[in-house]
C-alpha cells in the first residue's frame, strides 16, 4: 500500500482550465486571495510573477507556476505596472479571454486553470505543497514532469479531437508529479506524509498503517515490525510526520471515514468496522470529537448542500465547473464546511 497513492485518491484532484491570456506591452492582471491552487504556463513570451512577502519570479516562454492562493498575487509585464483585477475584468467582458495591453512590445501568451479537490480532505493538501512552485523549461531536475509539460504545450498549440480531456488529464498527472518532486526538494525542517516516506523507518510504519488500517496498532507493535524501539519510532515518526504514529492513524481513518460518508455507499457501522473501530458508537464518539458533529449529520449536511458545488468562480471558471459538478472554489467548498459548522457545532480538521 502506498500512501502517497492514497492521499492522492482522497485528494481527487482534478484540472479546471480558463482561457488564455494575450497581451503585449505594459500589462498586468491580479488574482485575489481565494484559497485556490492556480496554475499556469508561458505558451510565448515572459511575465514577471509578483506576490507579497516574495521576489520576483520571471517566467519564460514554457516555464510553469503552480501558485496557492492564499495570498493575493499578480501577473505583469513590469514591476511598477499596476495590475487590472481578474474577476472585475471577466464581469466586464462576460468571458475568461483576457487581452491586455497597449498592442506595444513582445507579445505574450499565457495558459492556466485551478485544481479543485475532494472537500472532505482538501485540507491535507497543505502538509504536501508550498506556496508557490516554479518548473523552469531548463530544468534537468525532473524528466518525467518536463516530458509531462511538453505534452501539454503540444496540445495545446496544435489541439485535436478530445483535447480538453486530454489537457485536464495532463495537468492532473503534472500536479502529480510536482508533489513527487518536491519530495526530493523538502526542507530538512518540513514534517508531513512526504517527508516521512523519505525516512525509510517512518516509510515503512506509514505504509503498514495505510495497508492495514483497521488493525489494533500500539506504537511497541508497530515498532516491533518496523525494527526499532518503541521511544526511537515514536520520536522517529513525530519528528518526521508533525503528529505521533496512533495520532496519524486516528486521523487517517476519519479521513477515510469522511470520504466515505461522502461517497455515501456504506452505512455507518460498515465504514467504523472498515477502518478499525469495534463499534458504531466508538467510531461516532472518535467522529464527532475530531470533526465537530457526528458522522450520520455530517453526511446529512454535506449532501444537503451539495448544490453549492456548482457555484460559478469568480474569476470565470464556469462552464467546466458546472460540467464537472464539483466545488468551483475553495470559498464554496468552504461554505459547506460553514454551514456543517452551524449545524452541529465546530468544524475543525481530524
């Protein structure tokens, strides 16, 4: 069993694309704060990536950027431009093809979307990425993401039959394998699941524990397996991972229990005995202690406000996200947690 694949599968995440942006000259569009993961690629020419607290980043022709969200940021021409707003351009022009500029200068052609994600987990997406990450058309450090983007520009520039199927795949596999790189880039000082799978003790407990979820771990057991003392795993995997080894497991499996509920094929008694609990009620208990409400009204009001997930983006992604029927920001699926909230008290992450 792989973690790594598994956080993945709970992640669900899926390309959402908007249309280019050509402009020329003296240019510059913002994004606001929303919480989003954006991305974006320089079919032609170069741009100059701005956001607070960071320097400028200056994009080339076939260079990617994959940007949160949680600070606002913008895309120019030159540092002292002051850059138009996104959302107030779409609303003004009734589409997402932005042209910018004063017609003067190189021009410049840029392509990008969203990731949306499953709601029930989203929030473990920030232990895996950093605020911005930036693959350079001359990078040698990834073949695999390199070949992955060159794909992409190819259909892009030439597109065919299904190519924004073939696209939205693309940029899935491509968010994919940026986390598998920076895996090989982390800060010695980052803890979550992608630094401890490259500590190979902390590797193989997470492993176990993903493959054999229900069963009845104690640390010594898991420590037993794994070869090392009971104190050296402990201080091991909490150094490594940010949260003890039965910590992790007990939030693991109401991740699991969140998707589920979701999903809504398995009753409650099902998904407690699937992932380890030896009762409804203990399962209910653990739920309602780490989420905020028990897991029958969780299910309830998720499903109940499951029309918000066909909210328009403000900054113009919707006729995909209507398609698709899933959450079109990180607002909207932020919304329902809101309303859960409400409804059955905080609504804090496992």
């Amino acid at each position: 069993m792989d973690p790594f694949l598994d956080l993945i599968r709970l992640l669900q995440p899926q390309a959402i694309l908007w249309a280019r942006i050509d402009a020329s000259g003296r240019w510059g569009v913002s994004f606001r704060q929303r919480d989003d993961v954006l991305f974006c690629w320089v079919q032609g020419g170069e741009c100059l990536l701005l956001r607070r607290e960071m320097q400028p980043l200056r994009l080339k022709e076939a260079d990617f950027a994959l940007i949160r969200t949680s600070t606002p940021f913008a895309l120019v021409s030159n540092p002292d431009v002051e850059p138009q707003d996104s959302e107030e351009i779409v609303a003004t022009v009734g589409h997402t093809a932005m042209t910018l500029g004063d017609d003067t200068g190189s021009p410049v052609t840029l392509r990008g979307g969203r990731f949306v994600f499953g709601m029930a987990n989203e929030d473990m997406l920030l232990d895996l990425l950093p605020q911005v990450v930036c693959i350079s058309s001359n990078d040698p450090g990834s073949s695999q993401l390199r070949a992955l983007l060159s794909m992409n520009e190819r259909e892009s520039r030439s597109p065919g039959p299904g190519s924004e199927f073939v696209t939205k795949r693309l940029m899935e596999l491509i968010f994919v394998e940026i986390l598998r790189s920076e895996a090989l880039r982390l800060n010695p000082m980052q803890t979550g699941l992608l630094a401890g799978m490259a500590d190979p003790v902390v590797a193989r407990a997470l492993t176990t524990l993903h493959g054999q979820v229900a069963e009845p771990w104690t640390v010594a057991s898991l420590a037993r397996l794994c070869g090392i003392s009971r104190s050296g795993l402990s201080h091991r995997f909490s150094q490594r991972v940010g949260l003890g080894p039965i910590e992790y497991l007990q939030r693991w499996r109401i991740a699991i229990a969140k998707d589920e509920l979701l999903k809504g094929t398995r009753n409650i008694s099902q998904i407690a005995f699937e992932i380890g609990f030896q009762s409804p009620s203990a399962f209910s208990t653990a739920f309602s202690r780490a989420v905020g409400c028990s897991p029958s009204r969780y299910a309830t009001q998720a499903s109940n406000d499951s029309a918000l997930c066909k909210t328009t983006h403000p900054s113009g992604f919707t006729s995909m996200c209507a398609e698709a029927e899933i959450p079109s920001s990180s607002a909207a699926r932020s919304e329902i947690a809101k309303r859960v909230a409400l409804n059955c008290g905080p609504f804090v992450s496992p």
